[in-house]
C-alpha cells in the first residue's frame, strides 16, 4: 500500500475531502502520521475531537501563502496532498489577487517547499473549471496545473514528482449545491442558475479513493481524470426534493453550462484506461514507459458533461444522499 508508513502532509486538510482521505487512510492504508494543515482553527479543533486525538494525526495550523511555514510542516514528509483553495467562483471573481495568491502563489510554494524537504511525491486536486476556464477560479487552477506538471522539471535530479488529478462536483462537499437544495427543499421551493446545465460528479469517497489510487500510479507530470457520471442540475434538485418547485434564476458571472474535464487538444496526448484517462506531459522529462498500456483515443474527443455516455441515475444518487 503506497500510503503504509509513509508521512503525509494533507494541505486544506481539515475540509470535506481531507477529514474523508483521513478516515479512509486511517482506516485503510495505515500510514505512519497524517499532518492535516490548514488555515481554520476552528475547523481544525472540530477535526480533532472527530477523529479523537488519533495519535497518528498532528494538526498545524498554517497557510500555503506562508512559505516558511510550508518548509517547516514538509520536514520529513514522504507523501504532500495539496487540496487547499480558495474554490468559490463568486467570491474568487471579488477577491482576485487573494485568488491568486492562494490558488497560484500557494501552489508554487508548495513546489519549492517540496523540493527542498525532499518530499517523494506530491499530488494536487484541480477541477473540471480549469478547462477552457471562464471564471477566475477555472483559471487560476489551470495555471496551478501547470505549475505543478512543470514542478518536475525544476526538480532536475532531486526525487520529488508532481502530479495533479482532475475531477468534477463532489457530491454533498461543503460548499456545494446539495446542502443548499436540503435548506431551500423545507421552503418549498429550490433555485437553480439554468435547467440545462449538466455536471459531472462524485463521492467523497470516491474522490479520496481515485487520488490515493494515482498516487500509487503517478511517476511525475500525469493529469489523471477519473470516469465519473453526469447529471443535469435540474434533475439533481427534483431528486433531492420531488415536490418543491424549480426557479431558474440566470447564470451567474463566470458559470458554464456544461463542464469539460478532458479537451480534444489533450486527447491527442491522452490514453484511456477502464476506469480513468492519463494525461500525459509534453516535455522531454518524460518517456513512453512511464505509462504503459491504455489505448489512444480518437480523433476530436472531448470528455464533457453534456455528452458523457454515463449519467447519474435518480435511484444512483438517492443512494449516495442516504448514505450521507
């Protein structure tokens, strides 16, 4: 198991996707010590009473703007998980430069940080809004994802490796539109931004699973994008709350319709395996045995929301929201 012994750092650790990739490591992968590094003390202190003051888990409070900070928390660590980001397309379209400075100068901290400690891999969460992005978000994660791809040549002969992983909508994350469907559905009625837009989705578990599976698989420079369902957002509310009544009420400053997590120019440099596509890098640092098997795809494929064969059943995500 990749993560058995290994120390990890979980940046934004003390989120929906790291309390889940906490519970499912502990549980599961039997790692030597999870450091969860993140910005909220409150949030934090919530985390540790959850999980019991696990002696496995330290909790450090710190922000991936800081730097030094940063360089302290990876002494030692064999393993980094970058999840932390500012995520929310409104508030990052109001606060550009705090945008930037966390989802860009962050990441680039998070490179050089790992560099210099040594650290043997280290993976990042993108997002489906980094392709052909509209919002500020959408494009400060873009260049995020390419920091990290670049990240491995900077390294030169040091063992450090970057990779990012690249999926759509986790289902009832903080944040997300589930838990606001659940408040509108006891007023009766939900509000959606347009009745056509589709998305992709998945579980936390899900999510946690997929990036502790690339973690395993990465050698460096890889953008792994999982095969996961869509739903219309429409269908999505009328699930959640049969009888309430839908409002359309605009699409909002930077939103799209319909996502994309894999485009037709990188399908040319794209293999597709049964589960998930792997991006790979165009740079000279990289080789064909780096990712043996998986199959070209075809001319012009593009991976989006709208015409993804696999869609979200009702019965499907009456499941998951039971189980949440």
């Amino acid at each position: 198991m990749i993560l058995q012994n290994k120390t990890i750092l979980l940046t934004g650790g003390a989120g929906s996707f790291g309390q889940k990739f906490v519970e499912i490591a502990l549980k599961k992968h039997n790692p030597k010590s999870i450091r969860v590094f993140d910005i909220s003390e409150i949030e934090t202190v919530k985390m540790r009473r959850r999980f019991n003051n696990d002696e496995r888990l330290r909790f450090l409070i710190g922000d991936v703007r800081d730097k030094s900070r940063l360089h302290r928390a990876m002494n030692g660590v064999d393993i980094v998980v970058h999840t932390a980001a500012l995520k929310h397309i409104d508030i990052c379209e109001y606060n550009p430069i705090e945008a930037i400075n966390t989802n860009i100068d962050g990441a680039k901290n998070i490179i050089d940080a790992a560099i210099d400690n040594g650290v043997e891999k280290v993976i990042a969460l993108s997002t489906d809004k980094a392709v052909y992005p509209a919002n500020l978000y959408g494009a400060t994660k873009m260049v995020a994802e390419k920091l990290f791809v670049q990240g491995n040549t900077y390294a030169g002969e040091q063992k450090t490796r970057f990779s990012c992983t690249r999926y759509g909508n986790v289902l009832a994350s903080s944040g997300s539109v589930i838990p606001l469907f659940r408040e509108q559905a006891e007023k009766g009625e939900l509000t959606v931004t347009d009745k056509r837009m589709t998305r992709f989705w998945i579980t936390l578990e899900g999510g946690v699973d997929f990036v502790i599976d690339c973690i395993n698989k990465m050698h460096g420079g890889e953008i792994f994008v999982p095969k996961i369902p869509s739903m219309k957002i429409v269908d999505l509310a009328k699930s959640i709350a049969p009888t309430a009544e839908v409002k359309e009420i605009g699409i909002r400053c930077g939103e799209k319709l319909d996502e994309v997590l894999l485009t037709k120019e990188e399908a040319r440099h794209t293999k597709e395996f049964d589960t998930h596509f792997i991006i790979e890098p165009q740079f000279p640092f990289w080789t064909e045995d780096n990712c043996k098997g998986g199959d070209k795809l075809p001319e012009d494929f593009e991976y989006s929301s709208e015409t993804n064969k696999e869609q979200l059943t009702d019965e499907q995500l009456k499941k998951v929201l039971n189980s949440l």
